[in-house]
C-alpha cells in the first residue's frame, strides 16, 4: 500500500494542523486558568 499519494499528504497535514489547534486550544485555556488562579 503507497503511502506517499498526494491524498495520504493532505490527510497527513490536516491531521497535523487538527492536532496543532487542539494543542493550542489547550495551552490557552491552562494560561487563563492559570492567570485566573494567580490573580484571585
């Protein structure tokens, strides 16, 4: 099975950009809880 198609390249990157914005997603919310937290 061919893994290099250009098909299996975009899922390849949209996975990447959808892991990405999840990581993101997360580091934001941990910074408000965060300032939250400090600034009672």
């Amino acid at each position: 099975m061919p893994t290099n198609t250009e098909l299996h390249k975009k899922k390849r990157k949209k996975n990447y950009i959808m892991l990405a914005m999840i990581f993101g997603w997360i580091a934001l919310i941990w910074i408000i809880t965060i300032i939250k937290t400090t600034n009672g």
